[in-house]
C-alpha cells in the first residue's frame, strides 16, 4: 500500500472510530467468488458475513476502480462489524472479474444479477446500495428495477443526466472527462494530460497520444446537442428516465463544487414521487473527494459526515425499519450554518439585479456594477483560443483538483481578455440561495465563440473569492437544446447560467463579475469557429464586444433567500 493509500486508510478508520453507529459483533466469514452474470461472463465478489444475526441486512457496492480496493476492504470490514453483511462486486473487466472493461456498458444488466442473486440468498434479510462517483453509477443504473429486497441506496458525486455532466452550453466539460478518460482507457496512458487536452482535432486525440482508440470518449466529444440520438436514446436516455421511475428512498450527496452537482440536482428533480418522499438531499461545500473546497471561510459547522451519514441512513432504514422523511440540507457557505429545507431549490423571496455599466471610467480597474441601469456604451477585447484564461477557482475540476473550488483570485481586469465590474459596498448580510445568472449582450466577429463569467465576494481587505462561474457559447445561446446559427457582428442576449449555490455575502463586502470568453480545462477552449469544437484543426482569434445600458440591460442576477 503506497503513502496516500495508508493516509486514506488511517483516514478511513478514524471515521468509522467516530461514528455514531457502533461496532455490534465481529466478521463470521469473509472470502470471494466468481458470480455468474447473465451472459456468462464472471465477476469477481467479495463478501463479509457478520457473526450473530441471521438472516442480516446486507450493503452492496460494485467498483470498477481495483487501485481502491485496500479502502473498500476496510470499509467493508467496518460495516460488518456494525451488523452488516457486505458484498463488493467488481465490474467487469476489472479487479480480477472476466470480460472486457469498457464504461457504463454492462453495469445495469450486471448489477441487476447481482441483487437476483442476493434476493434468492436466505442470509439475507434486506440490501442497501452505496457508492459515490462510479460506485454511484452503478447504484443508478437499476435502481428503478431492483427487487423487493433492497430498500434504499446511498448515492454520492454523480447524477443520472449525463449531458448535463458533459456540457455546459456546447463546452465540454474537459477536466473531469477527458482526465478520466485517460485514467480508464483500459491501458496505461502516459501521455501529458494539458497536451491531451489542447490536442486538434480533439477527436483524434486517442490514437494520436494515447496509443488506442476511444469510440466512447470519441462520442462524448462530438455529440454535443442536447436532444442528439446518442444522449436521448438507449443508455443515457434510459439513465436519466431511471429516478422518475423509482420506487425506493435514496440519499443523495453531493458538493456545491463537485464535476457532478449539476446533474444531481435535476437527478433530484426527475425523482418519482413515490421515492422523493422519503428521500435526503444533502449538498455541502465539498470537492468530488468530500474535502472542503472553501478557503478564505470559517467552517467550523460543517464536520466530516462521509461515514456517519450514510451508516445512519442504513441502519435507520435496513435495521430500525424507519420510513424517513424527507428532507433538503443545504449547508450556507459564508454564513457556516446547515439550513434544512422541504423542497429543492430552496424558496427564493426576490431576485437583486445590478447592471454591468462601461459608459464610465474604470475604478480599481474595474467598471461599475450598479443598482440602477448606466448609460448606452460598450467594450471590446480579443480572445485568442491560443491562450485561454486557465482555470482557477472552479466548480467542475477532477484532474486540475488543485484549482477546484472557492480560491483567491488575481485582481480586477488581471488579463487584457477579461473584463472585470464591481458593484458598491454591501450594507447588510444577503444569502443567496439558487442559480446566480449573467445576462449579457454581446456580438463577436466569429461565427461563434465562447462567453465566461465569473463571480466573487470581495471582502473589506481587497482580497477575492469566487463564489460560482459558468460559460455559454453563441451556438447554444438560451441554452439551446441544439445548436443554432450566429450572423457575424449581431448583437444577441447570451445568458450564462451558474450552477445553484447557497452563499451569505456579507455587509462590507463587495460583488465582483469577471467577463471573458475561457476557462480552460475546466470546459474545452473555444475554436471561435462553428461545428463541434472536437473536430477543429485550427483556431481563429475573436473579437469580442459586450454592450451595457437602457438598449441591452447586461446584468448580474442574484436569488436571495430571507
């Protein structure tokens, strides 16, 4: 076990030590089998049996990530001896099962075998799923088919809509994919990641770095319509239409600064009402790893609850017989407080609107943000594809983790490519609870092109902390299901829409929205030429113009929460 595996290991212990639920017996039986799937092919299963209790509640996991298995041994361990039975199950192609490895394909029909499997197994009383990232996939991918005999699952960092893990406007979300993309080829990939990622075209990368050809990773880059036949048909459709068919309770976590949280969220939303009603979702200030993604913020309130909360859940459910309630928690990054709520996303009371304005003069390097709408004026800057504002403080970072969530940022206008507005000083505390939303008017010399905002508390000392970002692109502008046509030189409204956020800005601080047109890798740099950016050679330098006052209200948009 290498050093960061021990770290994990220690870290492991340590919280199921502190864990409200107790140790109750020890491990009766422990060993592994190959379980027969539909098709024939064998996968290899592991299991822990407890001693006492029989027949007994049993949780399954099912893992496509053999590097994790020292962690999921010892977690496994300590669930046993909390009563427990636990099976683990690898998938296909991986951890020592037969087949061939290839992402999300055989996962449902696989999983549902298994639990066909336990439900025929008298030992066992009822099952519990639990997974995060993939480990979540695969609870997701049958959950609306299991049998009787699993109650509920415990499903972290992942959400069933997959394009909305994908794209953001026609962008694709470049750092978590194409990093994973790389990390589970199926071979050892050694190729630089930041080259793989400025690659061109995108959809030759494959061959051309990584020494073997993707069809998956292939799909994913060039179908980036909504409503396109890969992501509305067969498995992704299927996907997405499994939470409205739901029966049983889930607990959903994820991460205000989690790759995934979006998809969570309209996970939650597809929910049947069957299942939401007794249903938790839980959204806290976390990276994809549970680690708290807020610097410049106390959080003090928020303790380390990856073990306990789902121990607690299954032995409320699996042992205790409890029908939860359900519940929405959402943790107020700022303010260091839990709020508990009915209903996602939480009520809004109003929406605060402060207007972009350039018909004045920069002011700390910025131009103003103000209550009341400014003069008819406009400015320009060239975005060069060549050289994109690189990602740092960001929702939606795997590889580049070391950039993810709230962070200091450079000053105002730091670049010649990003615009910069700064709005007055707060005089009281204002929560924002929801989806904080740019409208901007805009025109490029492109036929299309890319638009980035970002938007950050500046605090008494000066210093800048991103609360939330997000990006469109003229193609998709409205968020367009697919993409559409942009003449040269118009002047069209492109909403950027951020993912939903539970935020206090405090009295004395200041808002601050940056403009730009990139945020690499977060999503894919733009080529500001049209079609799919995967299959652009070359790029194009963009002159872009953003218009403020009476004839194009650009604005920043705030839901607040009282």
């Amino acid at each position: 076990m290498d050093e960061m595996m021990k770290l994990y290991a220690e870290m492991t212990r340590n919280q199921f030590a502190a864990c409200s639920v107790p140790v109750v017996t020890e491990i009766a039986e422990s060993g592994e089998f190959m379980m027969e799937m539909d098709d024939g092919v064998k996968l290899r299963t592991m299991f822990w049996k407890p001693a006492g209790k029989n027949p007994y509640p049993l949780i399954l996991l099912r893992s496509c990530y053999p590097n994790q298995e020292p962690i999921l041994v010892i977690k496994a361990e300590e669930i046993c001896r909390r009563g427990f039975g636990v099976m683990l199950q690898w998938c296909r192609g991986t951890g020592g099962s037969e087949g061939k490895w290839e992402p999300n394909i055989y996962d449902r029909a696989d999983g549902l075998a298994a639990m066909r499997w336990l439900q025929n197994d008298p030992e066992v009383e009822s099952i519990g799923y639990w997974g995060d990232s993939y480990l979540a996939y695969t609870g997701w991918c049958m959950a609306d088919a299991v049998p009787d005999k699993c109650k509920t699952m415990y499903l972290g960092v992942y959400g069933c809509d997959r394009h909305v893990s994908a794209y953001q406007d026609g962008l694709f979300r470049q750092d978590i994919l194409t990093g994973w993309a790389m990390g589970n080829a199926g071979v050892p990939v050694n190729a630089d990641y930041m080259e793989s990622c400025r690659y061109r075209p995108q959809v030759g990368v494959d061959e051309a770095l990584w020494g073997v050809k993707l069809p998956w990773y292939r799909d994913w880059i060039t179908n980036t319509d909504r409503d396109c036949e890969y992501w509305s048909q067969g498995l992704w459709q299927k996907l997405k239409e499994t939470p409205s068919e739901m029966k049983i309770p889930v607990f959903i976590r994820d991460g205000w600064y989690d790759h995934h949280l979006g998809s969570a969220i309209a996970t939650y939303s597809y929910l049947s009402e069957e299942s939401r009603a007794h249903t938790t979702l839980q959204l806290g200030p976390w990276n994809h790893m549970y680690g708290c993604a807020l610097t410049g913020q106390k959080f003090d309130n928020l303790k380390d609850d990856s073990i306990e909360s789902p121990m607690v859940w299954f032995k409320r459910i699996l042992m205790d017989k409890q029908s939860p309630a359900p519940e929405v928690r959402t943790y107020v990054c700022g303010k260091d407080e839990w709020e508990s709520w009915d209903r996602f996303p939480v009520p809004v009371s109003e929406e605060k609107t402060f207007y972009l304005d350039v018909s004045g003069s920069k002011k700390e390097d910025a131009y103003a943000l103000l209550p009341e709408n400014g003069g008819d004026a406009s400015v320009s800057y060239d975005y060069d594809p060549e050289d994109p504002v690189m990602s740092y403080g960001a929702e939606s970072l795997f590889t580049s983790r070391a950039y993810v969530g709230s962070l200091r940022q450079p000053p105002c206008s730091w670049r010649g490519d990003v615009v910069s507005f700064l709005s007055p000083v707060f005089t009281e505390d204002t929560e924002i609870g929801g989806s904080i939303k740019v409208r901007l008017y805009v025109s490029s010399d492109a036929p299309d092109t890319a638009f980035s905002a970002k938007i950050m508390e500046v605090f008494p000392d000066g210093s800048a902390y991103n609360i939330r970002g997000s990006i469109t692109t003229l193609a998709y502008r409205g968020h367009s299901q697919h993409r559409q046509s942009y003449t040269p030189g118009e002047i069209v409204e492109a909403d950027i829409d951020c993912w939903e956020i539970s935020w206090l800005v405090k009295a004395g601080s200041r808002l601050r929205v940056d403009v730009s047109s990139s945020d690499f890798p977060q999503y894919a740099v733009h080529p500001n030429k049209e079609g799919a950016w995967s299959l652009h050679e070359k790029t194009a330098v963009a002159r872009q113009t953003i218009y403020t006052g009476e004839k194009y209200p650009s604005a920043l948009i705030l839901p607040i929460v009282k």
